[in-house]
C-alpha cells in the first residue's frame, strides 16, 4: 500500500499542465534529492534512527535551498525565486519519504529468518 501511495505521489507531479516549470526547476529538484540522500543515508547509519534520519535529512536540504536563494536573491541577482527554493524542498521530501518508506525493510526479513532458524 505504501508504494502504491508513492506511485501516486509522484506520478500527480507530472500530471498537472498547469503548472510551468523551467529546466532550473528539475536542476534544484534533483539536487535536493541528492543532498537529502545522502543525509539520511549519512544519519541513519550513524544513528539506526528512522526519524531522526528523516528529520535530518528533510532539514538540510530544505535549509541549503533556502542559503542558496538567499545568496542569488541578495547578493548576486537581487531577486528571491520562490519556485527554485519549493523545489529544491521538494525534492528532499521526495528523497526522504522514499528513503523513510523503505529503510529496514531487510533487517526485519533478517530476524524473522533469524527467528525461524532458531526454532
């Protein structure tokens, strides 16, 4: 059920033709993605920790979106873009969920094999 409502998720991103998009969009999306990745990869091994892991994560990449605005948007060009810095976020709640949805689902298929071995 749970990677049927991600599907669902992702999927309804794309639908919407009304919504504009220019490729920079995609640009901040991926890096987003990729800076929550690793963040929740980083802490969640450290730590064992779903939601400290989930936390860390969705908080670093939204925080660095926004760092990254606020340098273009005060200092370089003079304007804050709204819609680099949504999805920037949006892109780290994507990789959170996902790395949320599906992380330690080995582990409890290896102590139920665990559990029936030593039986």
């Amino acid at each position: 059920m749970k990677f049927i409502f991600t599907l669902l998720v992702i999927l309804s991103f794309n639908l919407s033709s009304a919504q504009k998009t220019s490729s920079d969009d995609g640009l901040h999306f991926g890096t987003g993605i990729v800076i929550s990745g690793l963040t929740y990869s980083l802490v969640y091994a450290k730590t064992k920790n779903k939601s400290k892991a989930f936390w860390y994560s969705l908080g670093l990449s939204t925080m660095a979106g926004l760092a990254k605005e606020v340098y273009d948007g005060y200092i370089i060009t003079g304007r804050f873009d709204k819609s680099e810095f949504i999805a920037t976020a949006a892109g780290g709640i994507a990789a959170s969920f996902s790395f949320n949805i599906f992380t330690g689902k080995q582990k409890k298929k290896k102590e139920e094999k665990l559990k029936v071995s030593n039986l």
